[in-house]
C-alpha cells in the first residue's frame, strides 16, 4: 500500500514546530504546542498517506486525542470538517489509531461496515497471536536483550488524586476474571543503539491505556518524554531499577546532563519534551500502510546518533 509520506512530514513538521521561547534545542526539533481547530485541520488535511475507496489514512502528531468532551479539541469533533475539506460525502469513522500523546497512523473509513470489519480483524489477528501494529519508540536506556517480549498484567490503581497504571507481576484468576487486572504482552527488537539510548520496534499483543510506557519501564529502559511513568526506574551507580508507585511519585523526566547536551535541551525545556512513541505502521488485509516518523523523532535519531530504520 502507496502512501503519500511526504505530506505527512510536512505535516507533523507544521504540527510540532518550536515552544512559546524555544531554545536551540527546541528549535530544531520542531516542537510546537497544539493549536487551534482551524490550524489543526489544515494539520491533518495536510497529513493524509493513504486514500482509497472508504479508507482515508493520516499521521497524527502527538498531544491530540482521538475522544473528548464537548468543546474540547480532538480528532472527532474535528472530522466533520476534515470530511468537508476533503470533498468526501459520507461520515468518517474512526478505525484504528494512537493514543493522545503518541504520533502516527490513524486509521479512517466513510463506511459503516468497512469500520465493523476492520476492526474485528485488527481483534482477530491479535488472538491468532500477529501483531497488525507496529511501534517505534526512543529509549533512555538500552534493553539487556537484542529482542525478547514483555508479559505482565496490567491494572489502573489510585494514586492520590491520579489514576495510574501498574504492573501486576502474578496477577491471580479471581482479579483476571473480574477484570481488575489485564494479562498484557509487547514483543520488542533493538533496532539501534548509541550513548545508552536506543530506538525500539514495539509490537503490542494486547491493547491497555500505556501499555507501552509501563512495559518500556520494565525494561528499565522508558521512553524519551515519558514524563508519568519514567520516574519508576530509579538509578543506583548507574544500575537501573524498578520503583513501586508509592516511591516513585509523577515528574517531569530527568536526563542526565551529557543526554541533555545532546538533545541541545535545557532542564527547563524538559517538560515540553513530547513522548517518542510513533505507530508506524498497520497490517491490513491488503498489505501493510506506513507512516514516517514526525520531524521531531526524526531529530531526535539524528541528535542521538541512532540510525532510522
């Protein structure tokens, strides 16, 4: 499946392009806060890599939600308009797509019955064992192993006034039944490494809110701009490892100072870091469809001398 990849670069380049006073480092990443829904759906009418038939295929960028409440800016109160813009005469529906703070493909159909039959086989695939959707995330941390798979159970736990999600190491089959807790599963493969970082391809089994993120922490190796779940892995002369969430309270991500001079960053721009989690890619019935990695990640590979596969 052709897409158009570089139109969803210029878009993602639009859509993450400097901070309110970026600094070097800023600036050349290519951040930006999200703006309004004008600017948005020129964003994403721009970002368009695939269009056929009922199926209409975009690059998000990260920090836009798929759902919201009413008068929030998100992608569904957006599509009206994307579908006027795009001269199409049925409603779009949502398929597939990343979670809010992730970047990359979202899958869209004008038809009722395509969307029902794509998403039973995205469902049927991950119980045959595939894995129809492939990550890619930049890690502070390199993985003990080139490639293996993360299986944990998941389950959401207070914390003050947050809700988080926590691994559940041994989950028993009480909690399992009841549903309190989902058994997960994230096959991953180091694509490269350099300078105690690494870009990972990331194939989840299963589907839970930040399922990647926590199974990343596991790996003693979070995501770069993980600013919720990286303060679990804690560092003792160096050696990484896992906090429990009653020591390891929310922050902003803290990298070491030579990680940041790379970066070209300041400790004061870390909050804006955005999260390096990009879908990129879909396997569909009729073969698989890509979308680039955002000008941002892209920089970021460049900063940290890790090659783009």
């Amino acid at each position: 499946m052709a897409g158009t990849g570089s139109a969803a670069t210029a878009a993602a380049a639009a859509a993450a392009r400097g901070l309110a006073r970026p600094g070097p480092g800023a600036r050349a990443a290519g951040w930006r806060r999200l703006l309004g829904p004008k600017e948005t759906l020129r964003l994403l009418e721009g970002s368009v890599v695939h269009r056929e038939g009922a199926l209409l295929a975009l690059s998000k960028p990260p920090g836009l939600p798929i759902l919201g409440r009413p008068g929030d800016l998100s992608l569904e109160a957006l599509l009206p308009a994307l579908r006027r813009r795009l001269g199409l005469a049925a409603e779009l529906h949502v398929v597939k797509a990343p979670a809010r703070e992730y970047s990359g493909l979202v899958l869209l159909s004008s038809c009722y019955h395509t969307t029902k039959k794509l998403q039973q086989f995205f469902t049927s695939a991950r119980c045959r064992g595939q894995y129809p959707a492939t990550y890619r995330a930049i890690t502070v941390g390199v993985p003990a192993e080139v490639e293996g798979e993360i299986s944990t159970g998941l389950c959401w736990q207070q914390q003050g006034d947050r809700a988080m999600v926590v691994p559940v190491r041994a989950p028993g089959r009480r909690s399992l039944a009841r549903k309190d807790v989902k058994s997960t599963l994230t096959r991953y493969r180091v694509l490269s490494a350099a300078g105690g970082c690494a870009l990972l391809q990331l194939q989840p089994r299963t589907a839970f809110p930040e399922q990647l993120q926590v199974h990343l922490t596991l790996l003693l190796c979070p995501a770069l701009g993980d600013h919720k779940n990286s303060s679990r892995v804690g560092r003792v002369l160096g050696v990484p490892f896992f906090l429990s969430l009653e020591t390891a309270p929310t922050r902003t991500q803290v990298l070491d100072e030579e990680l940041l001079s790379r970066l070209r960053l300041s400790p004061r721009q870390l909050h804006h870091l955005p999260l390096h989690i990009h879908l990129q890619e879909l396997v569909l019935p009729e073969g698989p469809l890509c979308a680039p990695p955002p000008p941002y990640f892209l920089h970021t590979l460049h900063s940290l001398g890790l090659p783009e596969h």
